[in-house]
C-alpha cells in the first residue's frame, strides 16, 4: 500500500508531535457553557418518587439520537401542568431558549405571550414544548442563527413529542407553524390552507396556525398587525374548542 511509505516518519516525529499538542493551551469554552455548568451543578437529584415528566425530561436531557445536540447548550424540554387541556408545539428552541433551558422566552416568546393574554389564556395553565429538542444554528460572526431543522431532524425527536403527548393528554394541540404540523403528524400542512381549523389526526385534535417568529418577520406594519389578529382569533378559536 502507498501509504506505508509514511509510517517510517510518522514513527520517528511522533514524540515531537506529542509534545507540541501538550504545549497548546486549550481553547477556552464558550461563556453559555460555564453559565450552563453553574446552572448544572446547582440542580440537585430529588430524593423519592419522580414525577412521569421529569423523568422524561431527563431522558430528553440524554438524548443522543441526532447530531443537534453537540453544537446546543442544552436539550429544552416543555414546561406547563401535566394534563393539561391545551399543548401548544412550536418549532425549536432559539438562542434565548437555549442558554435558558424553557421554551418561548426570546423575542418569538414575548409575542406568543402578548397573544396569549389577548386571548385571554394564562400560560401557566397551558403545555408548551416545541417539535425539537435542540437548538439548530449557523454561526454568522458571533452571532448564533437559527437554521431550519429537516424532516429527519425532526422525525427523530417525534419519539420524544409523542411521550410528551401521551403525559399531558391535550383535549387539543395547536402546531405554532409548518415544522410544528410536521413533527406532530409527520407529513408536511400547508399552513395557509389550514389554518384556524380544528382537525382530527389518528388520536389526537390538532388546530394549525402560523409560527410566532413569522409575525416578528412581516416588513410591514400594517400586515403585521392584521396577522397578529389572526394568531389571536387562532388562540381564542383553540380555548373556546377546549370548552374554557
């Protein structure tokens, strides 16, 4: 083999190469992950019986079965009561989500909220997770930017949002947006078409409406504020459906 003919000077240069790679300093790790390590080490195990999501959350925690968990910070599970009425899915977490391990707290977040109150829903009473798990991003400079998981991303964390669905037992489900409608019925929705309609889909009631990062992307003002009509007469169209 034409390759042989290396070994002699790998052979012969390998203690200097050992002793360069002792001599470099590692590079130092990212600010999020020495917040994520205090964050970490301030958790501790809770003692007796643990609760059906917890010990799914830790699983997801775990979770290994795609390549987006090495570049994130964290996994970020659902939060909100367990059986609840209403679940709401969105896509995936962003960066703000992501260094804070809670679904919708970044600026996509603070619109759902605002549309949630219009509604006249108190989130704390409703389940909200996202169809992914992890944070998927390019980086641009410094600045970490969302990328759109694929449809085999997305499948792999189908395994999780089912459990998910299974623990809280939604009367109804609204997808925020198309990644959302697939990772729940793992076929693609034209949000356009469906929008506001309450559908069955095997066992579960689903409701499709647009994504709230899409209303922060509107140029202009005008049609902003109409569609942001519409995702609240969406939220109203779910909690009047769930008899509240």
């Amino acid at each position: 083999m034409p390759e042989t003919a290396s070994i002699r000077g790998l052979v012969r240069n390998a203690g200097k190469r050992v002793t360069d790679m002792n001599a470099c300093s590692p590079e130092p790790p990212p600010a999020y992950a020495e917040r994520l390590a205090k964050r970490m080490a301030a958790v501790e195990e809770p003692a007796g019986k643990v609760e059906p999501l917890d010990a799914l959350r830790r699983e997801v925690e775990a979770c290994r079965l795609c390549p987006l968990h090495a570049p994130a910070t964290q996994a970020v599970f659902g939060e909100g009561p367990r059986e609840s009425d209403l679940m709401f899915v969105g896509e995936q977490p962003g960066d703000h989500e992501d260094l804070e391990g809670r679904p919708f707290v970044g600026p996509a977040g603070q619109v759902f909220d605002r549309a949630l109150a219009d509604a006249g829903i108190d989130r704390s009473k409703v389940y909200v997770t996202n169809a992914v798990k992890h944070f998927k991003f390019e980086m641009r400079g410094k600045r970490r930017v969302h990328s759109k998981p694929s449809e085999g991303e997305v499948a792999k964390c189908r395994f999780w949002l089912q459990r998910e669905i299974a623990l809280v037992k939604p009367k109804l489900i609204v997808a925020l947006g198309a990644t959302a409608a697939l990772g729940l019925t793992g076929r693609r929705l034209a949000v356009t078409r469906d929008r506001g309609l309450v559908v069955p889909f095997n066992s579960i009631s689903l409701l499709v409406t647009v994504h709230p990062s899409y209303l922060l992307r509107l140029p202009d003002q005008n049609a902003a504020e109409a569609e942001y009509g519409r995702f609240v007469e969406d939220l109203k169209a779910a909690q009047s459906w769930c008899g509240a």
